[in-house]
C-alpha cells in the first residue's frame, strides 16, 4: 500500500497508532522519571529530609503523570480492539503486578505524610518498592511485546534483559530530573546517580539493539537494508552522541549558579525519544509483531471517524493541562507539605 493510494479509511489506523505512540512516549517520559525518583529513594534513616526532597520532586505531577498510561490503552481498546485482546491475553498476569505495584506507590504516597514518625520509612520503602515492581514488569512486557509474546527461554531471557534495561532508563531520567529540581547535597548525589545510571541505560540499550535484530530477521532486514540503512544508523548514532555528550557534563555539574542544570534531561530526553523512534521503525505499521498490522486489527472506519471527533478534543486538553502544570510548579523542589 503506497501514500499515494491511500484513503482516508486508510489513513485513520495510521493516525490513531500515532497518537497512541504519542501518548506512549510521554507516558514513557513522564511516569518514567517519577517512577526514576521511586527507584532512587535512599533507605537510610538519615535521608529523610533527602527523601522529602525527591518525593516533593515529583509531587505535584506523579498522579497526573499516568493519565497518558490511561489515554494510550484507552486508544489501543477503542481503536484496535482485536489488538488490545491479544496484547492482554498474553501479558495478563504482568499487568496485574504492574498494577499493584501502582497501587503500593499511590498507597504510600499518601499514607506516608499521615503515619506515625516511625512508620513512615516503611511507607517509602513501600513507594520504593512498587516503583521498582512497576519499572520491571514495565520492561518485561516491552520484552515480550518485542518478541511477539513467545514462551521461549530466549524470549524469557530477552525480556529479562529488557526489565532490568527500562530500570536503569526510569532510573537514568529520574535521576536527570532531580538534578534539575533540586540544589546542595541532594543534587551532587543525583549528579553521581545520573553517571551510574546512564552507564547501566547504555549498556541495556546496545544489548537490546544487538539481541533484537538478531531473533527478529525482519528487523535485520529493514534496518539494514540499502537505502534505508543510511537513515537508520543516524538513531544510534544520535543516541551514543546524547549519552556521550551527558557523560561529559556530568563531571562539571554542579556548576556555580546552577547553571546547565536542564541539560542533562534534554539528553535523557533525546535518547528516549532515538529509542522510541527506533522502535516504530522496526515495527510499524504492525501493531502486534509478526500477528497484526494496524489496518488489520483496526476497528470499523465508521467508528474510527467518531472517535477522532473525541480524540481531537481530549488529547490536546490532556496536553494543555500537562504544559499548564509544569509551568506553575517550576522551578526547585521544597519540602512537601500536606493540609
């Protein structure tokens, strides 16, 4: 099917797995450096007012944050339905711990302000916990997704290695986002964060790109494949350069005036979004790889063209919020106070 046949029937599965891939990638961004801070959390009881900190980080945006969680399976159910049954189907019980580690984190979040002096570094670890849970079941399911939900020891074994490569990214941007939130000793401590975490990201992402390719011959082929090759090494290319470019500064952060403290994000940034770009373009226009395309697991075009009614409305209002938010709560971190 070339562009220039194209209907507009055939044009709304195209639209709609772009927005549910936007709204996957904020998720990703979002979620990924509140859960990033969940991760980090340090357990020692003299860290409290650390702990403070980086839950107040977050505060303001952390249950905001997974609205694009919601809005990206809402898209998956309405707009590729035999899609969103088979994904389910294969990533039930995933899901489910997914889901309770969601439920530990908000849980705590709220009872740690209101429990007993001495019970509260069990209400962070609790938050610590789930968020860990969330990041790995997380990965698993990129895993298996990826590796068209096979049973396979390799397959058991690639999405291990995906779990424990989303961890370190969560971590890698939460660490990121404390570095531009917070100042003092909190900072310095997330600088050196950013540098372990950064490390353990490359190398998860290198194993993926290598191990992927391998088990999916139609990955190989569309990555390395003359004319299309050209373009497809500038991803990582762009992506070694971003982190390379976040090693270098890390070792002069953090400078007088707090100067440069945003850039180390953007370039967590950048390499989520060479990673996700990488993705899609290993993949699309399947929706479930090697099972479904988007045109085949696409709902009727008649409901299609409803929904887009809908979805032109919520997405930017869920966009104008997200950019509303950020901008009143800029600015340092302080500590977190409850009324």
């Amino acid at each position: 099917m070339t562009m220039e046949s194209m209907s507009f029937a055939d044009w709304l599965p195209v639209i709609f797995i772009g927005l549910m891939g936007l709204a996957v990638l904020i998720y990703a961004v979002l979620d990924g450096y509140d859960l990033g801070v969940g991760i980090l959390l340090p357990m020692d009881a003299s860290d409290e007012s650390q702990r403070d900190t980086m839950i107040a980080s977050i505060g303001p945006f952390w249950d905001a944050n997974e609205t694009w969680l919601v809005l990206g399976v809402g898209l998956l159910l309405i707009a590729f339905p035999s899609a969103h049954s088979m994904v389910l189907m294969n990533l039930y019980i995933p899901t489910a711990i997914m889901l309770i580690g969601l439920i530990m984190r908000g849980v705590a979040f709220d009872f740690r302000a209101k429990a007993a002096v001495d019970h509260k570094l069990t209400w962070d670890r609790t938050f610590k916990i789930g968020s860990l849970l969330t990041s790995l079941t997380q990965g698993y399911m990129l895993g298996q997704y990826v590796m068209g939900f096979e049973s396979s020891w390799s397959a058991q074994l690639f999405s291990a290695l995906s779990a424990i490569g989303v961890t370190a990214a969560y971590s890698y941007i939460g660490a990121a986002w404390l570095i531009l939130k917070t100042e003092g000793k909190l900072q310095r401590r997330a600088v050196h964060w950013t540098r372990l975490a950064g490390r353990a990201a490359f190398v998860g992402v290198v194993a993926v790109s290598v191990v992927n390719p391998l088990v999916n011959p139609g990955v190989f082929d569309r990555w390395f494949t003359f004319p299309l090759v050209m373009f497809a090494l500038l991803v990582p290319m762009l992506c070694f350069l971003a982190f390379t470019a976040n090693e270098i500064l890390l070792r002069r952060l953090p400078k007088v005036d707090d100067r440069h403290c945003w850039i180390p994000f953007v370039n967590v940034l950048l390499v989520f979004l060479l990673c996700f770009t990488g993705l899609a373009f290993s993949f699309y226009p399947e929706i479930v790889p090697g099972k479904l395309d988007i045109w085949q697991a696409a709902s009727a075009t008649e409901s299609l063209q409803f929904i887009l009614v809908g979805a032109a409305i919520v997405v930017p209002t869920i966009l104008a919020y997200t950019v509303f938010s950020y901008r009143v709560f800029r600015g340092k971190a302080t500590e977190l106070r409850y009324h």
